[in-house]
C-alpha cells in the first residue's frame, strides 16, 4: 500500500513538473514573436519605413526582427560620419533597437 501511494505521489509530481514546463515554452513561444505596429509609436514605424524596410501589421519572429534590425543598421552605416549623420541616425533609432532587443 505504501509503494502505490509513493508511486502515486511520484506521478503527481512529475506530472506537475511537465505541466509547468509546458507552460513555461509555452509562454516562452509567445515572446518569440512581437507585432511593431503595437510597440513602436507611429515616428518610429515612420522611421523604420525611411530605412527602406516595409513594416506590416503582422507578428515577426526573432529572426524577422533581427533582420530589420540589421537593415536599419546598414542604413545607418550607409551615411556619412563627417557631418555626424551617423550619431544623429543612430539616437534617433536607439528605442527602435531598444524594443527589438527586447524580445
């Protein structure tokens, strides 16, 4: 009778321990995905879009999102540092990099 009760409680236990784990790749998933329309404010969408990147209302993944991230990057660095264009592009896309990285 004990060895079934123990063997009862190590099933409870174990069960508990895969059900939280399943929640927690569960919600883990969910993170994994972030829609810009919700996160950026319309400056930022604006700006996203000047760098030449066509933003839609959709959820991106994380490889999505670091592929625009790597675009607003190259359009930064496609300016000149003489007139500290580069400086200037760079804080104005700080959040922008900011809500990425986030996820």
């Amino acid at each position: 009778m004990f060895l079934e009760f123990s063997l009862f409680l190590y099933y409870l236990w174990n069960s508990k321990i895969f059900y939280d784990r399943m929640l927690s790749s569960e919600k883990i998933m969910r993170r994994e995905k972030m829609n810009l329309y919700d996160k950026c404010t319309k400056n930022e969408i604006k700006l996203i879009k000047e760098a030449g990147i066509n933003v839609e209302n959709k959820d991106y993944t994380k490889e999505e999102l670091k592929r625009v991230e790597t675009n607003i990057v190259e359009y930064i660095l496609n300016h000149s540092s003489k007139n500290n264009e580069i400086n200037k592009l760079n804080s104005e896309y700080d959040r922008i990099f900011r809500i990425i990285d986030a996820l």
